[in-house]
C-alpha cells in the first residue's frame, strides 16, 4: 500500500513534477517569445531614433558646409554642402519608409522629409546670393546677408523642433514598452512563486532558468531605459559637442569633441562633475572661461536650473589649450518631473568664432562708415555754410536792385534780372543737395499735421501761376471734389514734392498746358483710410522709355542737352520719390516723346474728418495752420541791432532796413552785441550765429541773463540767422533764447514778415 501510495505519490508527484516542469516549460518559452517581441520593438525603436539622429546630425552639417562656404569660398564646403544635401534627402526618405508601421510618427516623418528639402532649398539660396561676400565688403549685401540670418535661424529652429517632436514621441513609445516589460516581469515573478509553492523539488532547477530569464529580462529593461540617450548616438557624427547633465545626481557625459574644439584630445566623458578636473589633469573646466563671461555662465545655468526657464542658453569664451580664445554657443533642453522642476539639461556646445570675428568686423566698418558719413555731412554742414553767406548778399542785392529797376536802362535791368535769376538758381541747386544729403542720412523726419486739400492745392496755384503765365501757358488745377478733405500728413513735404512736378512740367513745357488732377481711391470707411492720386499732365517734350527710370535718379537727366537747355540740379525728382517713400506712396510716370508727360502722385492717407467728408452738406472742417502773407513795407519808428560779422550781408539787410524805415545799429561779434545792448534799447535784434570773438548763441543767452538779472519789462525779440542748413540749428537757437530762425541765404519776404511780426507785437 505503502509502496503503492509511494508509487502513487512518485507517480503523482513525477506527474505533478512533470506538469509543473511543463509549464514552466511552456512558461519560459512563452515569457522567450515575449521578450523577443519587445526587442524587435528595441530595435525598431533603435533604428528609428538613429534615423533621426542622422538626420539632426546632416542638418547641422549643410548648415555648417554653407557657412564655411559663404565665408571662405572654399569650394570643398561646396562640395561638402551638395554631398550632404544629398544624404538628408535620402535620410528624412528613409525615415519616412521605417516609420510606415505607425499612423502619426509617419506623417510627423513626412512633413520632416518635406520641410527639409525647404530648409536645403532656403540655404542653396542663401549660398548662391552670397556666394561671394568674402571677396569684397558691401554694406548692402552684408546688412542684407546678417537680416537674411534670422530667415535661417527660423528655418533650423523649424526643422528642429519637427525632428525633436519626433524623438520625443519615439522616447515615450519607449518608455510604455519599458513600462509593459516591467509588469511582464512581475507577472512572471508570482507565476514563478506559485510554481514553487507546488512544486518545492523543482525550485533549484527552475532557479536555474529563472535566474537567467530574469538577468535577460534585466539586461533588456537597462538597454531600454539608456535608448532615450539619443544625443549619444549621433555623437561621432556631429561636429559639434554633446552635453547631458544629470541635475539630480550630479553626474554629467561630456562627448569628446567638446575637449577636441578646446584643443584637447580626450575621449568622452561620463562621470561625476568632480570627475571632470582629473580627466583634464587637474584642471578645472571653470577657469577655461574667460574671466569677463564666468558670472553670465554661472548665472544662466542657475536660471534654468532653479527651473526660471525651459531651454538653456549661453554664450562664452573659452581658453584654448594654445592660449587664444575661442567663442562656444552652449544651448540645450531638459528633462522635467511632473513639478516642473529641471531633471536633466541635454544640449551641445558649438564653435562660433569665425561668426563672431564676422560680426565684430561688421560692427567696426559699421562705425568707420558712421564716423565717414559724420564727417561727410559735417563737411558739407560746413560749405553750405561758407557758400550760402556770400550768396545772402548776392541775393540781396539782386533783390533790392530788381525793386529799383525802373532807375535804370534796359541794358541795365536785363543783366539784373539775369543776376536775379541765376542766384534763385543757384539757391535751389543748394537746397536740393542738401535736402537729399538729408534725406540719404536719414535726418528728415516727417510731421503729422492736418493737411487741407484745398489749402495746399491753393498753395501750389499761389506760388506756380505766374511761371506758367510767363510762359503763356494754360495752368488749371482740379480739386473742387476734395476741397473739404482733411488728411494726416506733413503738408511742407508735400507742398515740395508738387511743386517739383508741376516746376518740372512748367520748365519741360514750352505750348499747350499744365493739368493738376487730384482724386481719391480705396476708400475705407472702417479705418478712415484712403489713396490720394495726384496727377500732373503737361503737353511738353516729353521723355523717352528707356530714361524714364534714369529721371529718379539723383544728379542724372535724359543728356545733356536737357541741363544746358533747361538746367537744374537733377534732384527734383529724386527728391520728390525718395518723400513719397518715406510717406509710404509711390510715383510714376507715363510718357511720350513730344506728347507730353503724366506723373502721378500715390499717397496712403488717415482721413481726419471722415464724416464730414462724405456728408457734402457738413461745413465742419479741423482748423488749420494760419499762413503768413508778407506785409507792405511801411514800418517806422523802430530801432534795430544788425549783430553780423560779413559785410556783403550788412549792406543788404542794412538796405532792407532802410526800405522799411527802421533805424538801426551795426555790432560784428557776439561781444559788441551784448555791450551795446547794455548802453541802448533795441525793438529786435537780428542775431547772425558764427561770428568771431563770440557766436550768436553764447551771445543770446547772455543778452536773456542780463533781462532776467535787471528784471527789464521789455524781452528783445531775437530773431536768429545762420547758414547752417544741415543740422537742426532750429532748437539750438529756440533753446538759446531766440525767437525766431531764418537760414540763409535770407529770404526778403520772411525776413520782412518776421520784423513786422515782432514789431506790431511789442
């Protein structure tokens, strides 16, 4: 029985014994198959994440290759930049085709592969454009090839974000399937357990199998946690240098090519952060950095791991190991915890040096074409001022014998009026340089003002009829329809524009008739903006296609005929296209060779009174600037100071003075101005700036310090006159204590409105 029960009981055990090895057959072979399931998942995710890699590491690369191109002309970094455009093609492709098993990763990989044949195609551009910048320097080019840059940088951060969008999403993929193999683990765990609850004989032998099924299952699990290391895979392929630092252990992997762009050769490291100082014999990575960077450095890597910010920036010098610097652009990201708070920061370090010499070389010939540009406009501030002082007296004198003309013979008033006529002709060529140095330096500055369309074309019809009436020509102006429209605008600048066209077709027009058409499109009532058109018609000569951009030209017209013919400076236009730009419009021309020519005018403007204008029965117009008409001469009974040092200028305002029946006194510097101001009391001073001894300016506020010290009741009106046209002597001299500014060479009619001004107002 005994024996039979023992039969029984080996027979029940042998039975249980081999059903229990059963299935831990079955069961081992089950957990095999599992298991080389998740590594086919390992290392699809592997080739996966070495696409990627791959392809990060070829879009540094082009972009590398490119640089070194544009800015060594080297053509092996062409050859390079092709070579390795080639290798992303196919790269992204291939990323596309092993990504196919999943929906969404594939259509991330599609729009890779798509958006870095735009990336290669932006940098061929760019390579092509500037493909020779080394040779030369070229302001445009090289501003227009630094502004170009952001274009790039946008198109590299795109195409990054895409691949690291990508990884991302590969890294959790990862993680689940880490997850999956973690809880087949435990599963296989208690299976195991209860196996050997039934089964106590076989529980050294299945030790055995267990031991190396779980050192497998151990190995795969530690493969799967380090495959989101992606930087560690396309570290041999990247010039540039990789970086993981482990916030929370304090440990950090330094790939080799950091050491290798400071000048040493190591191999990578993973270690400690203390660990590093031995690996460099001793040297700690701290006093690599220059001195004037080290605080930047350490401030900004406590800013992203006090967790202030979520990517990591830094750029700074670091010693090479043959004593020069070298300039390192360090950037990266992290890993977070579900606070929030930095657990890793990943990134790489890249050598900027050539980039910064560039732009340090940039910058220097930016200033020397600063100071140049100074230097050229103080030059010309200067001989503006030097011409434009013996031109007053011209003028004036010009001026003053043209009213006497009737005392002489004919003989005589011909040469007068030629006199008077060549130095008007003269003071325009003057003003218009200077208007387009201005314009060329950026020193205009436009106004925001209510401007009147019947105002300014009252104005324009004011100061061109007696030119076309002198020609007998038909001048007609039509504004009848906007003459209530009130727009933003800076009506002086305006004013010279029109007068430049309607001049130019006065001067180019010898029968017929001049035509100023003004109209309004676009209309939009939901922003009160419209185009003002502006057309000036005339029947004259008329210009040819192939000149008719040349005549937008500073200094250039059709031949030379046209200067001697009908004279001029060649800036009107060019003048009046480069305001038209600054107010945003455009101007054009249409034209025909002996039939005449149409200029057009095409001005965005914010209409003011957008109501009233398109009510015709509204009568509400914004007020507007008053204008001066000048008065009759026929002043007495008050004295004046003449403080100015040139003697042609003396006997011409001395005459106008006169003229006017104002006594007055003559001081030649600053000095004998402020003496005599002292002994007498004057109705107005005429203040010139530049004189010796002591400049009108120091001599005004001196002239305000003696009123304000006595307590005179009486403040001298100072009206201020300079040759200085460039600059903006306007302020200085209201800052001084004048009253007015007037430039020379004086205009008569200004110079006469201001006395009468200051004298009926005192």
């Amino acid at each position: 029985m005994i024996k039979n029960n023992t039969t029984t009981l080996f027979v029940a055990s042998a039975v249980f014994i081999f059903g229990c090895l059963m299935y831990v057959y079955f069961f081992i072979n089950s957990s095999r198959d599992e298991v080389a399931r998740l590594n086919e998942w390992v290392d699809h995710s592997k080739g996966v994440i070495s696409q990627i890699h791959t392809v990060m590491t070829l879009q540094e690369s082009i972009l590398s290759e490119q640089r070194g191109m544009i800015l060594t002309g080297d053509p092996k970094f062409l050859n390079a930049f092709q070579i390795k455009s080639e290798q992303l093609n196919a790269a992204t492709q291939k990323l596309v085709d092993i990504t196919n098993d999943n929906i969404d990763q594939n259509q991330s990989a599609q729009e890779i592969r798509d958006f870095s044949k735009e990336y290669v195609a932006i940098l061929e551009s760019r390579r092509e454009k500037y493909k020779d910048i080394y040779k030369t320097y070229n302001p445009k080019l090289t501003n227009e090839f630094v502004q170009g840059t952001q274009k790039v940088e946008f198109a590299h951060d795109r195409l990054s974000d895409l691949v690291n969008q990508l990884l991302d999403r590969e890294s959790d993929l990862l993680k689940e399937r880490i997850a999956i193999a973690d809880q087949k683990r435990e599963d296989d765990g208690r299976n195991i357990i209860l196996s050997l609850f039934g089964a106590c004989a076989l529980i050294m032998v299945m030790n055995w199998g267990l031991f190396h099924t779980q050192r497998r299952y151990f190995l795969d699990s530690e493969r799967l946690r380090n495959i989101d290391d992606r930087h560690k895979i396309a570290i041999k392929a990247t010039n540039d240098g990789v970086f993981d630092w482990n916030i929370t252990d304090k440990t950090i992997f330094l790939s080799s090519q950091i050491f290798k762009m400071c000048g040493y050769e190591k191999d990578d490291y993973e270690g400690s952060l203390i660990g590093v100082i031995p690996h460099l014999s001793g040297t700690n990575p701290a006093d690599l950095i220059h001195p004037d960077d080290l605080a930047v450095f350490k401030q900004n890597i406590k800013h992203f791991a006090d967790g202030n910010t979520s990517e990591y920036s830094n750029v700074f010098r670091v010693k090479h190991a043959n004593g020069y610097w070298i300039w390192v652009h360090a950037r990266g990201g992290g890993v977070f915890d579900e606070d929030g708070k930095p657990m890793r920061m990943i990134g790489s370090h890249t050598d900027i040096t050539v980039q910064k010499k560039m732009e340090d070389r940039l910058k220097k010939e930016m200033e020397e074409a600063e100071i140049s540009s100074k230097s050229k406009m103080d030059f010309l501030a200067h001989m503006s001022h030097e011409i434009r002082t013996p031109l007053t007296t011209i003028m004036g004198i010009a001026e003053i014998l043209a009213r006497r003309a009737s005392s002489f013979g004919e003989k005589e008033r011909t040469l007068i009026k030629s006199l008077v006529t060549s130095s008007s002709t003269l003071k325009e060529l003057i003003n218009d340089v200077l208007d387009f140095s201005k314009i060329d330096s950026g020193e205009i500055t436009l106004e925001k003002n209510p401007v009147q369309v019947a105002h300014l074309m009252g104005e324009i019809i004011s100061i061109m009829t007696v030119q076309a009436v002198e020609k007998n020509l038909d001048f007609k102006v039509q504004h009848e329809t906007l003459d209530e429209l009130v727009f933003e605008g800076d009506q002086t600048r305006l004013r010279q524009i029109l007068i430049n066209l309607v001049g130019n077709a006065i001067k180019f027009t010898q029968h017929g008739s001049i035509q100023v058409i003004c109209s309004l499109a676009d209309l939009n009532t939901a922003e009160s903006a419209a185009i003002l058109n502006i057309k000036v018609i005339d029947t004259g000569i008329g210009v040819a296609p192939q000149y008719q951009e040349i005549i937008f030209d500073k200094f250039k017209q059709v031949d030379d005929t046209i200067s001697k013919g009908f004279g001029g400076t060649g800036l009107g236009l060019p003048i009046s296209k480069l305001l038209t730009e600054m107010m945003g419009g455009k101007l054009s021309v249409i034209s025909e060779v002996c039939e005449g020519s149409t200029f057009t005018l095409e001005l965005p403007i914010k209409i003011l009174n957008l109501q009233d204008f398109i009510d015709s029965s509204s009568q509400k117009l914004l007020a507007l600037p008053h204008i001066f008409s000048v008065p009759s001469l026929t002043v007495t009974g008050s004295k004046v100071l003449l403080v100015e040092d040139y003697e042609g200028n003396i006997v011409v305002i001395g005459c106008i003075l006169e003229d006017m029946g104002l006594s007055y006194d003559i001081a030649r510097n600053g000095q004998e101005a402020i003496d005599m101001f002292i002994q007498h009391g004057y109705n107005i001073i005429l203040m010139d700036l530049q004189m010796p001894k002591m400049d009108g300016l120091s001599a005004t506020v001196k002239i305000r310090e003696i009123e304000k010290t006595e307590q005179r009741s009486y403040r001298t009106p100072i009206i201020g006159m300079t040759a200085h046209a460039t600059y903006k002597d306007k302020n200085s001299c209201l800052d001084a204590g004048m009253d007015e500014f007037l430039t020379k060479p004086i205009d008569q009619a200004k110079l006469v409105g201001a006395l009468m001004r200051y004298i009926r107002k005192n």
